[in-house]
C-alpha cells in the first residue's frame, strides 16, 4: 500500500498557492500540520472563511515562501500590538494625571 502523503503528492503541484483557498478563494487561509517529504513538504491547509481543507505537497521553495510570509505577517501584528499597548499605557497615565482613575475604580 502506498504512503499517504506519496497519494497526495500525485494529486498536487509542486508551487500550489497555499494562500488562498480553492472552495470559495479567500485569502484567509492558514497551514495546520506540515510534514517534510524527501525534497518536498505535505501541508494540511484550512479556510478560515468557508472551513474547507485540503493536503497539498509542495516543493521546498514553496514551504519557504509561505513560511516566509508567515513570519512577516507575525512580526507585523507584533509592532501593532505593541503600538496599540503604548497607546493604551499613555491613556491610562494621562487619567491617572487628571485624577480620572484611582484605586476604587479596580475594587471587586
């Protein structure tokens, strides 16, 4: 019996876009599993929009490519957090200046 992941590369392409989806073509997908095969990568996608998903097996370059963007997409919400705390740290201080907040406002 053939392994599972050689069965899913004979249906697969070697650079499948493995950002968008093939249900319903949303950009909101993402890689659950992945599993490296020889000179190739079995990755298990999913749809955040419509919930379908699929096993593709792809090159290297291409693992490396998504990854890539993965790790920009990650560092990105990272300085955004960031600002976003920065910005919430600077208006809690202002009403501790103002005497808008005090102790009782955290009381159970």
């Amino acid at each position: 019996m053939m392994p599972w992941w050689r069965r899913a590369a004979r249906r697969s392409e070697p650079d499948a876009d493995l950002t968008s989806c093939t249900s319903c073509a949303s950009a909101h997908v993402i890689a659950g599993t992945w599993t490296k095969q020889d000179e190739s990568w079995w990755i298990q996608v999913r749809c955040g929009e419509c919930g379908a998903s699929r096993d593709v097996v792809v090159s290297d370059a291409a693992a490396q490519r998504y990854d890539r963007g993965m790790h920009a997409i990650a560092r990105a919400l990272d300085r955004l957090e960031r600002e976003a705390m920065a910005k919430d740290a600077e208006a809690f201080a202002t009403a501790l200046d103002l005497d808008l907040v005090d102790a009782d406002d955290f009381a159970c």
